[in-house]
C-alpha cells in the first residue's frame, strides 16, 4: 500500500508566519510517496482513512483540535509546534503525548480552566499573536485581571468543596501561562485541581485580594498539595465539578461553551500516541 501523509496546516496559529510549508512538505516526500496539506480553518477537515500519517502543525488549539478528531486507529500522529507558546510540546518534547485529559466529553491536552485569566487563551486576536507572539497575551493581562464569582460544588476523589470561586484549573501539566508552578506533575500520573476562591469585597480591593493567591500560586508554585482558606491545589484521579450554570472554559486555548452544569474530569488514554517533531 502506498505510503501517504496529510499535513494539517493552521493559517491563523501564532507561528504560522515562521513556517516554511514548502520546505516541510519537501522534507516528507522523502519519506513518503505522497503527501497531501490541508489549510486550516480555509478548507475542510480531510477523512483520513487511507493516509499512513498526520502532521498537524499549529499551537495548543491545534493540537486540541486534532486529540477531539476521529482518527483512525492506524494512524502514526505527529505534531510540529507552530503556536505562540506551545505549551504542550514544550512539556512533553521528551515523550509521546498519549494520556490526555477528558471533561463531558471533550478531551485537552494539558489544562481545562474557568475564571481570571483564562480568556486571554482564546480572546487575543490571531493576527496579534503573529505579529507580537508572547507579548500579544501581556498586552492582554490588565484587561483580564478580574474578579470572578463561579458557584460551584467540587469534589476530588471523594473530597468535597464549595463556594464562589475566580479560578478553577484542571492541570495536567507542570506549566500554564507561561508559569512552571505545578512541581507535582509527573508524566502519566494524576491531574491536579488548583482553585483560588473569590473575595468578600469587590471593585478594586477585589483584584487587590486575589493578587496574593495567584501570586503564590503562579510565581511561588506547588511541590505538594496545599489548602488555605482561598487556594485549593491537590491531585485527584476523578473530578466532580458541578454548577448553577456551567462557565465558559478554557481548553488548551479554545474557548469551550455549553458544558453541562454538572461533569466529571478525568485522565484519557488516546489508542494512539502523538509524537513530538517530524517523521523521520
């Protein structure tokens, strides 16, 4: 059977400008007989039965994209990072990313979040992100810096929590925003919860408030589990988060809307492995 390749290719990923798609498909047709690339959001996802392998080429929304797709399980899976952080490669260059997180449903990478902050991965305009990369997001920072008030129910691994929070964070990383905080992770291991609770008073003594847990949180870090009356931060093997009304989240950078109110987050195993880098 004919060895062939589709390159999946994002126009609007962060790093898009700095790829040289000629070069990259010149590079594949040495190693396959035929190689096939597809613009994206341009033109439509491709059915992959027939191809040998995919390369997906963008950011951390990219490569949701790819991990939420139905790939055919003899499908060899390689990802070139080409977005404006690349978190998840830059966790995993090392291995093979095959356990991914999963929530009602939808599956990430490496971080499901509501609250402060979590806009700025999806609200920074692509053309931005191309012309200033990281700095397009700082330049977002003050506008994102507010308080927020998520009522939820939370319980992690039969630990059961509640009340107003700014931050709930599913990390299965030791990185977000750009901040290596989760001293905890291990590769294949368990996810970890961090929550940061919302204050009593508003306005501008509000975000003073929540200053000092995202300070300890993000700058400080976590090497084992820590409780405090406004942060939460633990491992768990199953999440329960539930909701009045469920908040907009943060999947690796993609905004995900209409959660149910109530879900369980958990690990998933993928039936393939997604490489980091090219074939060789």
């Amino acid at each position: 059977m004919e060895k062939s390749c589709i390159v999946l290719v994002n126009k609007i990923a962060g790093g898009f400008n700095g790829l040289n798609v000629e070069k990259l498909t010149a590079r594949l047709n040495n190693v396959y007989e035929r190689v096939d690339v597809v613009y994206l959001p341009d033109e439509k996802e491709p059915d992959y039965a027939g191809y040998s392998a995919v390369v997906v080429c963008g950011g951390d929304g990219t490569l949701n994209h790819l991990i939420n797709s139905s790939l055919p399980h003899d499908l060899e899976v390689f990802y070139l990072p080409s977005g404006t952080l690349n978190e998840a490669a830059g966790i995993k260059r090392a291995e093979p990313i095959s356990v991914v997180g999963e929530a009602d449903g939808k599956l990430f990478s490496y971080v499901l979040a509501a609250g402060t902050f979590t806009p700025l991965g999806y609200s920074v305009g692509h053309k931005i992100k191309q012309r200033l990369k990281a700095f397009a997001y700082i330049m977002r920072v003050i506008k994102e810096y507010k308080v927020y008030r998520i009522n939820a129910e939370i319980v992690a691994d039969g630990a059961e929590f509640k009340g107003e929070y700014t931050l709930i964070m599913a990390i299965n990383s030791p990185r977000c925003f750009g901040f290596r905080f989760n001293r905890m992770y291990s590769e294949g291991g368990d996810m970890c919860l961090l929550t940061i609770k919302s204050p009593k008073c508003r306005g501008i003594f509000g975000k003073i408030a929540i200053f000092f847990p995202f300070f300890r949180s993000f700058f400080i870090g976590y090497s084992k589990p820590h409780s405090s009356s406004s942060i939460e931060f633990r491992s768990f093997k199953e999440l329960k988060l539930s909701f009045d009304s469920a908040p907009v989240f943060c999947a690796d950078g993609e905004r995900v809307d209409n959660m149910n109110p109530s879900f369980y987050v958990k690990t998933h195993t993928l039936h393939y492995s997604v490489k980091i880098g090219l074939p060789e």
